[in-house]
C-alpha cells in the first residue's frame, strides 16, 4: 500500500518558505526592499504594509528610496521605519525617504549570525515535529492491519529521504545568509 506524503511534503515546503522569509528579515550590510516588509504605516485610520502606499527601490548598495504615492504620508513612513528599531536610519527629502544602510560591525555580525543559527534550529525542530507525526500515523497504520511491517519499513526510509532533503535545503539557506552577512 503507498502512503499519501503530499501532506507532508507541503508542510516541509511551508517550513522553508518561512524560513526564507525569516532570512529576508534579518538585515545585512547590503541594501535589499524586502526589510521593510515587516514594516506597517498608520494610513488613512489603518495599519498598512510600507509596499502599499509607496514604491521602493534600491538607489545604491547601502540606501533604499522609498516614494510615497501620497506626499502627506512622509512623516508617517518615516516614523514607522524608525519605529521598526530594524537598525536602518531614514531622511526624508522632495522625492521621499531615504533609507540608509549603516556598516555592520564585527559585534553585530556575529549576533547576526547567531540569529541564523537559531532560526536554522527552529527550523529543524519544526522538520523533526512533521516527520514524528507522519511516523506515528505510519506505525499506527501497522498497527491496525492498513500496512505491513515491510511496508512501515520501506516508508520509514522514504520519508527520511524527505526529511534529509528538507534539511539540506535549509542548510544551504542558512551558508548563503552567513556568507552575505559575513561579506
């Protein structure tokens, strides 16, 4: 009998979907749009994502323009990014707001990387968490006649090919996010 691992295979998706956003989070000495993400402005009597009321591009290597399409909304997204304690400094001027990028020092970058690590464990444990459940239901289907010893076995190992897989993968997120921090 097959066992259905779509399930399990989304969930192991999921985890490194977030994990990539996770990693999208935590800043680097290079300019990247996607740090402001995270980053709501009160407008017009609502919270709303910085990328819904202006448009951000990269100006140089350590600055990012951010343009409001509503000039009145300046203070706010200025005060938001500066609220966002995401170690970034902003300026307004006739164009919008630049946000500026400061070198990391020697001290930050190893928090940084420190902050990748333990995002990188969260994220195992998250990976181990599914592959117990799905092993659990595999055992509890022996045990109730749906699947034969065998078959538990051969699972066993394919869903371990998963596991390692994912795991790879995750691993390999966190080297590139070290070697961008540490460059």
């Amino acid at each position: 009998m097959a066992y259905d691992f779509s399930d399990f295979k989304l969930n192991l998706e999921g985890i490194e979907e977030w994990l990539g956003n996770e990693y999208l989070g935590v800043r680097t000495g290079r300019a990247t749009p996607a740090i402001l993400d995270s980053v709501y402005v009160e407008s017009y009597g609502s919270r709303t994502p910085i990328k819904h009321v202006a448009s951000i591009a990269i100006e140089d290597a350590k600055t990012i323009r951010v343009s409001p399409w509503d000039k009145s909304q300046v203070k706010g997204i200025e005060k938001a990014i500066a609220e966002a304690n995401l170690g970034l400094s902003a300026s307004s001027d006739a164009q919008g707001i630049r946000v500026f990028f400061p070198e990391l020092t020697s001290e930050r970058r190893s928090a940084l990387m420190k902050v990748v690590r333990e995002k990188l464990e969260h994220s195992r444990v998250s990976v181990r968490a599914e592959r117990d459940e799905v092993w659990s239901d595999i055992q509890t289907k022996e045990r109730e006649g749906e699947i034969a010893e065998d078959d538990k076995f051969r699972l066993k190992d394919e869903m371990q090919k998963f596991v390692d897989s994912a795991n790879q993968k995750l691993e390999e997120m966190a080297e590139r996010k070290e070697k961008e921090i540490s460059e």
